[in-house]
C-alpha cells in the first residue's frame, strides 16, 4: 500500500490521513499527467474545427469514450453520454425519460438509501406526472430484504432506481435481483454505480441494467465528469435534455433537428481534460486490478470493523456481513455532535465526512 500511496502527490505534501473517498477521491500522478499532456499537446474544441488540432482534441476525446465504453463493457460508444457528474446523469434521466414515461398512478420505487440525487429527482417527476414514488426499506441489518424486493415492484413499476452500494451505509445491494425482479414486472431499472464501480468490476450488459451512472471524481479521476449510460434504444427515444452547441444538427428559424447519439445529450463545449482524466483513472485501476483492490480493502476494513466494535462509546452502522459490505463505515460517538468528532480527527490530521442528519435518520429508522 505504501507503494501505491507514492503515486498520490497530495499524500506526499500533506500529513494528513485521508478518509473521505467515498465523496471524493485524491488523484494519482498518472491522471494529473494525462491532463497536462491534453493542455501541453492537443487543447482545442473537439467536433468545432476542421484545423489538424482540433481534430486532434476529437481523437483524443472519443478515444476516451471508446475507453469507458470498453470499461464497462457497453454494446457501443454510442451509449456512453458525458455528463458534469452522477447527478446531472439521474437530472438527465428523471427529465428525459421519466416525465415522458410515466402517468398517472405508475409507480416509482426506489431504496430509503439513495443519495438525495436519486431521491428527489424523483419526487418531482412524481409531482409532475401523478405516478406514485414508493421506497425499499432497510431492515436492522441495514439490508434490503428479497422479501421487500418482491413486494414493492409491481405490475404498476415503471421505474426502479436503486443505488448499488450505499453511500452512507456501504451496504452492497442485491441489483441483479432488483433488475430481474423489474424486467419481469416490465419495468426499466436506473443503477447508480457510483460508489461501486470504484470497488468492483461492472458488466453492463451481464447486468442488464437498463442505464448506469457514476461519477470520475469518486474513482480517482477529475472533479466535474460524470458518465450515464443507456441502452441505445432507450437514449434513442428519449428528448434532448439541455440544449445548445453541438448537440444540434440543423437549426432553422421555427424547428430544430438534434444530432444523433451521443452528441444529441452532450450540448456545449464539455470537460475533454475530465474525460481524458476518466480514461487514466480507469487504466490506473485496471493496472493495480480490482482482485488486489479488493484484498486490500478487505483486509482494511475487517480490521477496522474489528477495532472499532471494541469501542463501547461508538455506535457502528453495519451489516453484519462482511461480503455484503463495502469501504464505506458510519459510526456515531455517543453524545457528541458529528462535526465536533470530526474537527477533533482533523486536529490530529484525519480527514472523514461528518453529517448529523445521516445519525438522527439511522437512530429514527433503526431504534436510538
């Protein structure tokens, strides 16, 4: 590990313990590289020229996007949409295809779990279009049951939305069961990948999952490039979501004709250094291996779990299987604030996320 902490320059200029990857992760030299080499060698508007470095910059950008394409294993280019991040992806979703799909009395459903990108979003499709938002609840293993599964996608399931692994509680959620379960009612399933495709290997198509989205920054890549994935003929039918440069194919004084996929959901000039940094995280990931990724993380949190379970003034938000688990590990001390617990660990150079909200939700839902 301490080899692989040499490839990240912020760890070598600050003495500081990193604990926040879960909302974003430091880059190594290897992405930070790739951006100069874009700055120092090709930077220009990709498809907006017909000089050589333009050209230059549209190679270098979809050859990116072959790149992610072949990462998680996409039928097509085609189906890969650059997006800022994981939540304009699910805005672009819920938008497009949501409040063109859904009426009156369709269902919804999503997990108790989600990031408020994969909540609210869909309060307000719900809003608009009448159909009704249902939710998936944790049980006191902080896992969502077959059980509830079964129960709450129906006949009247449009829509499943469902993050794979827990942003809060690291909990790994059944997905393949959750899309089998939805298919068979009739229903498209949105996976929000953004805390596991750091962690694990994701096939979209052995998945079958009907879109997929994540965020670079949260797997070692820039800040501000998000990717949505869809099945073609889903993004074919769908409406542009923003307008604008590049996404247009003719445009005449009353009516507008739009590009085709992909460009017809990519308006504007877009972040080429965030995806070329995407395409280096993911050769950088895919060097180190997701089996030694996964070693590593195991036998780090199975110590952590095993420490932090001694400490009677500590309250762990876990399940209690370990293969069901991911990196992520909530904890609440005991008649502390969360933020007074997290400035005493930054004094001492520990940097981890602090949100009361979470705790007081955990302790409603799951007894104090």
């Amino acid at each position: 590990m301490n080899s692989l902490k040499r490839d990240f320059p912020i760890l070598q200029n600050r003495e500081i313990v990193y604990l926040d990857s879960g909302a974003t992760t430091q880059k190594p030299k290897q992405v930070i590289k790739k951006i100069e080499e874009f700055y120092e060698k090709n930077n220009a508007n990709p498809h907006r020229g017909a000089y050589t470095l333009s050209m230059e910059a549209t190679e270098v950008y979809e050859n990116a996007r072959k790149r992610i394409a072949q990462f998680i294993n996409a039928k097509s280019d085609e189906e890969i949409i650059f997006t800022k991040n994981a939540t304009e992806a699910l805005n672009l979703i819920a938008y497009s295809y949501g409040m063109e799909n859904l009426k009156v009395d369709d269902e919804i459903v999503i997990s108790i779990m989600e990031h408020h990108s994969n909540l609210v979003p869909w309060q307000k499709v719900s809003k608009v279009t009448g159909s009704k938002l249902n939710y998936m609840y944790s049980n006191q293993d902080f896992e969502i049951s077959d059980e509830e599964i079964e129960n709450k996608i129906t006949d009247q399931t449009k829509i499943v939305a469902i993050t794979h692994v827990s942003n809060v509680l690291g909990t790994i959620n059944p997905i393949e069961k959750m899309i089998k379960q939805a298919h068979k009612k009739g229903a498209i399933v949105i996976v929000d990948a953004s805390q596991s495709i750091p962690h694990m290997k994701i096939d979209v198509q052995d998945l079958d999952a009907d879109f997929l989205i994540f965020s670079g920054h949260k797997m070692l890549a820039p800040l501000g490039i998000g990717v949505l994935y869809g099945k073609h003929e889903l993004l074919n039918q769908m409406s542009p979501f923003l307008m604008g440069g590049d996404m247009i194919e003719y445009v005449y004084e009353q009516n507008t004709t739009f590009a085709p996929l992909p460009n017809k959901f990519e308006a504007g000039t877009q972040n080429v250094e965030g995806v070329i940094g995407l395409a280096a995280a993911i050769d950088y990931i895919e060097e180190i291996g997701y089996s030694k990724i996964q070693e590593i993380e195991k036998q780090v949190i199975s110590y952590a779990r095993e420490e932090l379970e001694k400490l009677e003034f500590l309250k762990l938000y876990l399940t209690p299987n370990e293969m069901n688990h991911s990196g992520v590990i909530s904890f609440n001390i005991k008649e502390v604030h969360p933020h007074d617990v997290a400035s005493i660990l930054d004094s001492q150079g520990v940097c981890v996320r602090s949100r009361k909200s979470l705790c007081t939700t955990f302790d409603a839902i799951f007894g104090d």
